[in-house]
C-alpha cells in the first residue's frame, strides 16, 4: 500500500512539474514575432457590418486556452455571474487572463475568429459550454513583439513593452476622455483595460513613450485594421497591466518595411 501511495505521489509530482513545464513553454515561445511568423498586415481600418449592435462593457473575464492560442470571454446564455469568477479555478490548457477593468463605453463584438465571413447573426459567435458556464471565443493571438527587450508576454518587465497582435472582429466606442500611449514617431494607443480599475499613468515606459489623459471632442471608435474582412489588432501591454488598442499607425504596413 505504501509502495502504491508513494507511487501516486510521484505521478502527481510528475503531472505537476510537466503542466509547469508546458506552461513555461507556451508562456516563451507560444507565440512568434512578426518578422519569425512572417507577418505584414494593411494598417488600413477594415469593413464593418452594415449594422453594428452597440452594448455597455462591465468587467471582462477571460480565459486564455494555452493550446489553440484562443481568447474567450463570458457570455452567451450563461455567463459565469461576477461574484463567481474569484473562486473559478480553470484546467489546463485555459488559464485566467489577467483582471480586465474596461475603459471604453460601448462596443460591438461581431464575429469569432476563423468565423464564416458570410456568417449570419448567432452564426458568427462561436460559444460552448466550459465548468457549467457558456463562453464566446472572442481573439486569436497571431504574434508578439517586444519593445525594450523580451519580456514576460502577460506582465512586462519595467521599461518594457509588449505588442501581440491578435485577430479580433470588435469595435469599441470611447465616448468623454482617453490615456493616450504614444511613441511619438507617429503610433498612437488608447488604453482600453487596466488590472486595478484604475488608470495608472506612472507605466515605466521605454524611452521616447509617453503617457497622458486626453479629452475627446468627439467620440473615439476604433475598428479592426487589415482592410477588407480582415480583423487585425495591436495589442499592447504595459508594466502595470494596462492594455491599450493601436488606432493610429505612422506606416501603411504593419511590421513596418523599413
């Protein structure tokens, strides 16, 4: 009997130090840079939906699937309710995403990834059920790159920058004041998500970014990029957990060809 606890001891050891393993793995070389995976996407906004369903934003619980390199977010007919999502303990390969306090008003998810382009209504939103909850799969993380050196992908390192770029067919609305991050060549984000609830403009930030509040004369709608049907985002994400949208570039092509 000893040998046998001591031997399921050891597997579960196993099992434990392999995840750990897998996830180191995933967490370093899961994702490509731009220039490895080849990637050059249009910096022209895309097309949207004749018709766009414009809805509030509260708190975003995501789940990142470490496998298929997937972001989902609660939703469809039964999210899991606020009060549950501190105790939810995902499997692998999902993951908890880190807190995401959103910042914009509206916004207007329209399509999955990988999604039909000719999709119709409920067609383009892929959900399926996880732990008794339904989830919506929301973006696909493509590639990433860093500014200030390679870094963590999920919480920079001070002075560093992290840029994944996913495919996300989302619009969203900023309606009264923006943070503003700027590497002032040009390249223009908006934060659109913090970990605290609070934006936080004391980012240590590479050299040459910069980081203010704005106010808006006119409400800030930013789409996806890659022209046509396409659905691209630059993501980028700061020492402090803070998530920014890219809405202007100073190139026509992102990795720029210069």
């Amino acid at each position: 009997m000893r040998n046998r606890s001591k031997e399921n001891y050891t597997m579960k050891q196993f099992h434990y130090f392999l995840t750990i393993i897998l996830l180191l793995f995933i967490q370093s070389c899961g994702l490509k840079t731009a220039e490895e995976l080849g990637l050059h996407f249009s910096t022209e906004k895309s097309k949207l939906p004749d018709t766009l369903n414009w809805k509030q934003i509260g708190f975003a619980k995501e789940l990142i699937n470490q496998q298929a390199m997937k972001v989902v977010i609660s939703g469809g007919a039964n999210p899991i309710p606020l009060e549950k999502w501190g105790d939810f303990k995902p499997l692998f390969p999902y993951k908890k995403n880190i807190d995401r306090h959103l910042l914009f008003q509206q916004t207007s998810f329209y399509r999955s990834p990988n999604t039909d382009i000719n999709c119709k209504e409920a067609d383009c939103i892929k959900e399926f059920n996880y732990k008794n909850y339904s989830w919506v799969e929301m973006a696909q993380p493509i590639c990433v790159d860093f500014v200030g050196g390679k870094t963590n992908i999920l919480k920079p390192e001070k002075g560093h920058l992290v840029i994944k770029t996913i495919q996300k067919c989302q619009t969203v609305m900023f309606t009264d004041s923006i943070f503003q991050l700027t590497d002032n060549k040009g390249n223009y984000n908006v934060m659109h998500a913090t970990e605290t609830g609070k934006p936080d403009t004391t980012a240590t930030l590479p050299s040459g970014w910069s980081l203010k509040k704005v106010t808006l004369n006119e409400p800030l709608i930013i789409s996806p990029f890659g022209g046509g049907n396409e659905c691209y985002y630059n993501i980028v994400g700061d020492n402090l957990g803070q998530g920014y949208h890219q809405y202007v570039f100073a190139d026509a092509v992102y990795p720029s060809n210069e």
